[in-house]
C-alpha cells in the first residue's frame, strides 16, 4: 500500500504560478513511475505529466513548455511545478504512484483554481 498526500493548490490568476507537493509513504525511487493526472468537471481524467524511474519525463501538449515535473527521491516527493497558467488548466490534481509490478496508486487530488 502506497499513500500519496498532494499539497499545494488554490487559486491564482491567469499567467500565474502554482507548485504542487506529492509526498509518498514508499520510497518514490523504488516506483516505475510517478505522475501528475487531472481532472475537470464533465471530463475525464487526463495525464499532466510523468516521470519514470530513469529520469525521463513526459508532458500533455497542453502544458508543455509551461509545466514542469520533478522528483525528490531523498524526500519521496514529486513536483510539479505549473508557470504561465490558463483558466482551462482548472481541476483536481492527482499524484499517481505506479509500482514496479504496475499497482497504481492515486492521491486525493488538491484543487486548482486558476481565474481570467
């Protein structure tokens, strides 16, 4: 079992800034992958950004050159490090935790707001 807790939402204007905090219980450098995922009211949830175990990471279209990931293994903590944001970036933002056996795991989700 692998608990995931987000922080680091809220509301912040068109064009601003926000960095989101995943902090997990198991040490994240032992994960396959770690992610951020989101979802809007009325849509599916949608991956934001992926990093593997390597290092290697992976963005939406939507946000890239905008978002950026990283991970803290000393820390078990991933990033996500949101610059430039648009009010259709608005939505609960899940950190997600896959094992090296593929188990996936998912945060509450911490909600961004982002006005025009």
């Amino acid at each position: 079992q692998v608990q995931l807790v987000e922080s680091g939402g809220g509301l912040v204007q068109a064009g601003g800034s926000l960095r989101l905090s995943c902090v997990a219980s198991r040490s994240i450098s032992s994960s396959n992958s770690m992610g951020w995922y989101r979802q809007a009211p009325g849509k599916q949830r949608e991956l934001v950004a992926m990093v593997n175990v390597g290092g290697s990471a992976n963005y939406a279209d939507s946000v890239k050159g905008r978002f950026t990931i990283s991970r803290d293994n000393d820390k078990n903590t991933v990033y996500l490090q949101m610059n430039s944001l648009k009010p259709e970036d608005t939505a609960v933002y899940y950190c997600n935790y896959v094992t090296i056996i593929f188990r996936s795991y998912w945060g509450q989700g911490t909600q961004v707001t982002v006005s025009s």
